[in-house]
C-alpha cells in the first residue's frame, strides 16, 4: 500500500511538474509592420485624413485566437474584434481620422491560454484641418446580374458604371456592385466584389470568383433622415455617421428611401440613398451618392 502510495504520489508530482513546464511558453508578441507608407509612430491628421496600419503578431507554440483594434477617445469604440485559430497573424489596413480630437489606436493580441499582448498608436486631430469636400451623385443607375441592358457595377473615382465583362477589365476601380438575391431577408444587395457573394449570381469566366482584385466597401445603415442627406454640403455628417467601427460587407434588402453609409477599400466613406428599385435578377436601382473627395 505504501509503495502504491508512493507511485501515485510520483505520478501526481509529474504531472503537476509537466502542466507547470507547459505553462511556460514563450509569450505572444504583436509589432507594427515599418516601411514606405505605414503608419507606425503617433500622428497627426486631418478629419477624415486615411493612414495605413500593418501589424504582425505570432506565438510558435501557443496558437493565436483573438485580435481587437479598439478606439480609446472622448468615446471607446471597437473597430474590429475577429477570432481566430492560428499561430501567425498578418493584417494590413487603410484607417481613418475620426471627428474625436484625440485618439489613441489599440491593438490587440490573445493566445490560447488567455495571455495577450498589445501595441499603440496615437492619433491626434490637426487644429488647422476643415472638413472635406464631397463629391454628388445624384442618379446612379445599376442593373441586377441578369439585366442585359444596365451594368452591375461602379466606379467612384471615375463615375462610371461596368457590366460584368467591364468590370472584369477593371477590378482596381470597382467599389460597389448590385444585385437580387431570392433569400427572403437579402434580396436587393448593394455589395462590392469583396464580399461573400455566391459564384452564382455572377458566374463565368469572367465571374467574381475569377477576379484576382477584389475590392471591398463596408456598409452601415444611416439613421439620418432624407433632409440630412441632401444637405450634406461637406464631409463631417459622412465622417461622423460612419464612426470607426467596421460596417458589413453587405447592404441588403434594400427598400425605397432606405440611406446607407459606407467606406470603400481606399478609406473614403460616403453616403447612398435608395431612390427607386425595379424588378428582380433582371432589374435594377437607382440610387443618389455623396462621397468624400
């Protein structure tokens, strides 16, 4: 019994002694990447001014599961909290200056057994910047996928719409798309090649899932009324409505008078509202936009 005793109390020890010696893993660490054109030391920008954040983040024994960008100002905002599985985490993102004087960027890193570890940035409003100016357009048509006669996709920067082959030509420009899904609670969308949308509705060999560019919008539904809409006469309402934390890939269900806000893949946020909308997969919509410059 003794010697019983005395093994289980061994076995004990060991196992106690090997959790122990597990729990000293090396601990995570989180960096902003450095080179031309990232942002890695605190700034100051104009409202609404974009800057871009590279961050590297890795643990080779412990896999990494959580990373938060959390904005700490006259308001605390989560722009981003996304799980994850992995032992390494590259992101790379185009930001932009908030309306809060002071703001400082923190970004996030948790392991596995809960550890984290986190880095930096401050962001601090120019006293000499204004507001923005914007750019109106007042009535963009866009056809559904299956409507031969208008195009399904835009470009803001050069005010044009593309059909599917156009588009194709044309990925680096492409910001918003349209299209009419039959699941009850999407129907009419307003995406961008970047978001999940299924190989079916624009297949081919030239379909979205052939692109090698794929730009991405996020979209927020705007509590603004139409009044405010078509007296935005620069960018503050469009900063502010937007905020900092990240929209979805989506606007979907789309209705009459509905106004959306949104950024594009370049950091420039913006305004739609829905004017008319007509038909299915063969129809299309009409929509105003106001977008900064």
């Amino acid at each position: 019994m003794k010697k019983l005793l005395f093994t289980i109390g061994l076995l004990l020890s060991l196992m106690w002694g090997c959790e122990k010696a597990n729990e000293n893993f090396m601990p995570t660490t989180i960096k902003f990447l450095t080179g031309v054109g990232y942002a890695t030391s605190d700034t100051v920008l104009a409202m609404g001014e974009t800057f871009k954040v590279g961050i590297e983040a890795e643990n080779p024994e412990v896999n990494l599961t959580n990373f938060i960008i959390r904005i700490q100002g006259e308001q605390l905002e989560t722009y981003l909290d996304s799980g994850m599985n992995t032992p390494k985490l590259r992101f790379e993102r185009i930001l932009t200056k908030g309306i809060q004087n002071n703001e400082n960027w923190v970004f996030i890193i948790r392991d596995k057994k809960g550890k984290s570890a986190e880095i930096n940035l401050k962001v601090t409003r120019d006293t000499a910047s204004a507001f923005g100016d914007v750019r109106d357009f007042p009535f963009v048509v866009l056809g559904a996928q299956n409507n031969n006669q208008t195009g399904s996709f835009f470009s803001l920067e050069k005010d044009s719409t593309f059909t599917l082959n156009g588009g194709f030509q044309n990925q680096e420009l492409i910001d918003l798309c349209y299209y009419y899904d039959f699941i009850d609670t999407d129907r009419n969308t307003i995406a961008s090649p970047g978001a999940n949308i299924d190989e079916s509705v624009f297949p081919g060999n030239q379909g979205l899932i052939n692109w090698a560019l794929r730009r991405t919008s996020r979209f927020k539904n705007a509590e603004i009324s139409e009044t405010d809409f078509l007296n935005v006469s620069n960018d503050s309402l469009l900063i502010a409505v937007y905020g900092q934390s990240e929209g979805n890939r989506k606007a979907k269900n789309l209705q009459p008078g509905d106004i959306y806000s949104f950024k594009n893949d370049n950091g420039k946020v913006g305004l739609f509202r829905v004017n008319s909308l007509e038909g299915t997969d063969a129809g299309k919509v009409n929509i105003s936009i106001k977008v900064q410059e």
